[in-house]
C-alpha cells in the first residue's frame, strides 16, 4: 500500500540556520510527491511537487529531490527565516488505476519554529 | 480569485444535533475531498469524490456522509454528531490529473459537546 513518513517533530532552528525534513515514502507504481505548508490558523498550500524520479521541486528558497532508489522527498532550505515557521506535510499521490488514483497520502506534519 | 470555500469556520454544538459543513470550488475542478486533522496523526481522507454523482469512502468515514450534487459543491454531513468528531476539518480539490496538487481551504474547527 501507499504511505509517507516523515521526521517527527518539533524541529527548532535559529534564523539562517539550514533546513533538512525527512521524507520517505512506500508506493505501489510512480507516485507525484508534494510538500505542503500550514501556517497558523489557515489550510494547506502546495510549496513544491515533483512527478517523477530525479525531478527536483523547489519555491521560496526550498528544494526537494525525487530520490526513486531511496524512496525519499526530503526537503532543504539553506537559510531559514523566522516566517518559515509552520507545519511541513509531505504527501503522495497515487497513480495507480483504479479508486485510488490521485488519492494523497500525506506524512503525520513537522512543526518548525524558527527564532531571531 | 480562484479558491476552496468552507462554512462555517469554527462551530461549537451538541452531541446528535445534526450539521452539515458547505464547501465549494470556483476552479471547475472534477476532484474533490475531505480530510481531518487530528494532533499526531497528520491529515485522514474522510470521502472524496471523482466527479458529479461519483463519490467513495477513504479511510475515516464512519459517521460521516457527502453528496456530490454539482461539480462546485461537496458538503459534508453529520448526521449523529458525536465527541470523537471534534477536529479540524479541510475540503479540497483539483483538476482531472492526478499530478496536479489539490487546491486547501482555510478549514472549520469542529467541537462537539
């Protein structure tokens, strides 16, 4: 079956310190990969994707690799500031023919608080 | 602007009142969803459906249901409204292409007394 899993939480960095969640994945098939990122008191919104294998996602300063030997999505930012405080979801999409195409599956979220 | 709408926001109520909560797209997108989110166990997909009069369980949908009358709307209902209910709850949606991203609105924070 499908599933992520990700590095639990909470993660605490100082202002320009550098960024590294974990994310790894279990997949029937070639899923897309997604990072999500929930602020406080609002939804989710897409910060990067990736379609398929070595495809590198990347927006605001974070990147992440489609790593299909490792089955890993781990996301990276060289030099975090304090509004990138929030919670981090990486997810998969199914791509599998069937009920479960494009359903997401998403990792359990990684709190990161950033500081001055 | 193209977005997710969800109502209402926040609600407080009583256990077996029942309730529904709207949500609607202005993006024409066929896939829609609901999921909740509960502290330590991420986002669980309630429902979603695929496209007008199609929809299908995920993995929590005991003592929920949905309709999915019209391509815009996907409302959730509870019927029997019970404690384990209370939780954040998000709809979603995206176009046809499973390699789209889904489209989040900004969430009801569900209390059930």
């Amino acid at each position: 079956g499908n599933s992520v899993t990700q590095m639990e939480g909470p993660v605490t960095l100082s202002e320009e310190a550098f960024l590294t969640i974990n994310c790894t994945y279990t997949a029937t098939g070639y899923p897309s990969l997604f990072w999500y990122v929930q602020y406080p008191g609002e939804g989710l919104q897409l910060l990067l994707k990736a379609t398929k294998a070595d495809d590198k996602g990347s927006n605001k300063g974070f990147e992440a690799t489609y790593r299909k030997e490792t089955t890993s999505f781990h996301l990276e930012k060289g030099s975090v500031q304090v509004s990138d405080s929030a919670v981090y979801f990486c997810a998969l999409s199914d791509h599998n023919r069937g009920s479960t195409l494009g359903r997401l599956y998403f990792g359990r979220g990684t709190q990161l608080t950033v500081w001055p | 602007e193209a977005q997710v709408t969800q109502n209402p926001r926040y609600l407080i109520t009583v256990t077996g009142k029942k309730l529904t909560v709207t949500c609607s797209q202005n993006m024409n997108h066929e896939y829609m969803s609901w999921y909740r989110q509960d502290p330590g166990l991420g986002l669980r997909q309630i429902y979603y459906s695929m496209n007008v009069e199609v929809t299908d369980k995920g993995d929590v949908p005991e003592g929920y249901k949905v309709s999915r009358k019209e391509k815009r709307n996907f409302p959730l209902i509870l019927e029997s409204p019970s404690p384990n209910q209370t939780s954040l709850y998000f709809c979603a949606s995206r176009p046809d292409s499973p390699n789209q991203p889904q489209h989040f609105g900004d969430g009801t924070r569900l209390s059930i007394l």
